[in-house]
C-alpha cells in the first residue's frame, strides 16, 4: 500500500506517545543516542529491523512519517494497516474484530440485514462475556448487569476493512468508572471481559474440532471458562449464510497493558461454517427448557401478513415487537378478524397493543398461543 491511500486525517490523529507507546508494547527497543525530531526503534533480535516515530506533529510532514510507521508495521506484523492504524489509535483499548469472509464480503460490503445482524451479534459476544466475567453462568435470564452495560456504552465502533468485511470494536480500559479491586495490579473490567469473550471463542472452536463436544456443557475445568448459551446465540446471530464462508474473532490488546506472556489467550479464532449447526445444537443443550406460561405482553405491530379469510375478512399471521426479559423480541401471532383490525389500525398510527398469551421462545423469532385481551391501547 501507498502512502497516499491512508487517510491522512487519521494519520495527523496519531501522537508521538502513542506510537511509542505501541512500539514498546510489541517487543521494539527504543535505541539511545538519538534525540531531538525522532526516536529510532529497533528489534532486539535483529537491528536491521528499524522504525523511525516522528516527535513533532506541528511539522508539515508529519501525517506522511506517521505512514511510514504505520507501513513497516504492517509489514512487520502481516496484517492489514487499517488495523494497525485503529490500533495505534487507540492505545488504551483492547480491540475485538469481527470479520466475515465469502464471495459476497470480498468488495468489503455485506447486504444490510446481514451486517446488522453482524453488528448485533457482536454486541450481544462483548454484553455475554462481560456477564459471564461477573458471574460464569451457562445461561444469564437478563444481560442487564451494570458493569456490563457501562463496558457496551463505552465502546466505540471502528470503520470496516476491506478484503473480508470486518467491523472493529474498541473496549477502553477504563469503561467502568471508579473501579474498585482490592488488588491494585488487578486486571480491569474490560480487560477481563475481552479475555473470557476470546477464550470462550477458542474453547467452543476447540471442542469441535475435537469432535468432543460433550465437553463445553460441562462446568469450565483447568482455567477453561464457562461456555453461556448467550454467547452462542451472539455467534449464530452473525453467522454468514454462504457455503464456505468463515466468520473469525481476533483480538488487538491495548499497548498501554500488554498481555502477561504467561497467559494463555488466543489472539485469533476462526468459524467455519460447517460449524454453526453443532453451535446451534449447543446453544440449545445450555438455555434451559421452561414450561411456557400466559403473560401480559405490550408491544408494536411489526408486520401484519394475514390472508382473507372464509368470511371475506382479513385475518391470520402478524409480527408483534415486544418486551420479554428486558429485551425487545419479535413474536408471531395469528389473530382472528376482529384482532387483526385492530393491529391494521396499531400499525397505522404506530401505536401499542397488549394481549394476553403464552409465548414459545425460538432463537430469532418466537410464537404467541392462546391469544386473548387483544386490545389497542390508547395515547
């Protein structure tokens, strides 16, 4: 890649520290002796391999230098420069990327209900592992705790990459305020929830390979974590519906804390699509069964699809939007000719209905059954 094909915007956002601080983290040596408008950086196993950070950013060239870094560590590294350029970027943050490749990504673009479903199971990976690292479940009801929730509003998304379709996420360091440890060297919150989102990744992947899949419905063993159904349902969420296709989990650690050398994290794992039928069955062994049961529900008109019946009146199969488990779902419902006039008039004005019924939960679209106390509610 040429110089002139990274944006020169993002390189002038680039500081002297933070590519040092970069460089050091990865294992570079800052070589003595050299002061003044840069700083020459080498690598201890072999000094031909340099770096040049240039310390002034009020100088006219400045963006093209930050670029010359940015090539050689690319180079260096094997990976794209729009990652290394993200991660000099932001130094303080772990960076998880979620990249799809098929024949359909290869332009670096995804059909939009696609990528939102991406994008959603993304957030749903980082919002599982963060409650998973407060409390290890294989099936957390509610994902609503408030460290993981500060973690997901302080993330930032990246741009996407071409090549394969990748989306970036940045995890700041300091997402929770006011951290309180006992251990001053502890790790932080996001740090921890990173980890175990990666390490849960690894040990799914692990297992199948492995053909030992009994293994992930057992309680975590040797520092193994405990796999949630959660999690799963994120992954089969941004499953790429191609043959052939692959969806991959890597992670770039902040350079501000790099990762002990003694632990034992992953820092990509990949997902083929063979793979996705055996996370399917999976999810469904962790998420435990529940006897349905009638409740009060209150929603939106989502969709109305009925057909005209018998009688000349339209009736039949509608889509409600509604909140289950602190979470907003789509739920199917055939409705008689009376309901579904009143979800034709819902749907209009966008209003609310609530029913009464018991709801049979699926993995992206549950059922309502036993219908009754359909009522439009009123402003």
């Amino acid at each position: 890649m040429r110089y002139e094909q990274l944006p020169e915007d993002l390189l002038q956002l680039v500081t002297p520290q933070q590519a040092r601080s970069y460089l050091l983290a990865k294992g570079w040596q800052r070589v003595p002796g050299v002061n003044g408008t840069i700083a020459l950086f080498s690598r201890p196993e072999s000094d031909e391999e340099q770096v040049i950070v240039p310390m002034e950013p009020s100088f006219d060239d400045y963006a093209r230098r930050v670029a010359d870094v940015v090539l050689e560590l690319a180079e260096f590294e094997k990976r794209p420069t729009a990652e290394v350029l993200q991660d000099l970027l932001a130094p303080d943050a772990d960076v998880v990327r979620y990249s799809v490749s098929s024949a359909g990504a290869e332009p670096g673009s995804l059909p939009l209900p696609q990528a939102s479903r991406l994008l959603e199971g993304a957030k749903r990976s980082l919002l599982a592992a963060a409650c998973s690292a407060i409390r290890p479940a294989s099936y957390h009801p509610r994902m609503a705790r408030s460290e993981a929730t500060q973690l997901l509003d302080a993330c930032r998304l990246g741009q996407t990459e071409r090549g394969s379709f990748t989306i970036a996420i940045s995890c700041p360091l300091r997402a929770i305020e006011h951290e309180q440890d006992d251990a001053p060297d502890a790790e932080p919150f996001a740090r921890r929830a990173v980890s175990l989102l990666i390490r849960s990744a690894h040990r799914l992947v692990k297992a199948i390979e492995a053909d030992n899949v009994p293994s992930v419905l057992e309680e975590g063993r040797d520092q193994e974590p405990v796999l949630s159904a959660n999690f799963c349902d994120a992954l089969l969420r941004m499953q790429p519906p191609e043959e052939r296709s692959t969806l991959s989990l890597s992670v770039s650690w902040a350079s501000t804390l790099p990762v002990s050398s003694e632990a034992v994290v992953p820092d990509r794992v990949i997902f083929r699509s063979e793979y996705f039928p055996i996370i399917e069955d999976i999810y469904k062994k962790l998420r435990p069964a529940r006897e349905p049961v009638s409740a009060l529900f209150v929603g939106q008109v989502d969709a109305l699809n009925g057909n005209v019946g018998e009688d000349g009146r339209v009736q039949g199969e509608t889509t409600l939007l509604i909140l289950h488990d602190d979470e907003l779902v789509r739920a199917r419902v055939d409705l008689n000719a009376d309901d579904y006039q009143k979800a034709i008039e819902a749907h209009r004005t966008g209003g609310f209905v609530k029913c009464r019924g018991v709801i049979h939960l699926g993995r992206r679209t549950h059922r309502l059954t036993n219908i009754a106390e359909f009522e439009l509610l009123q402003p």
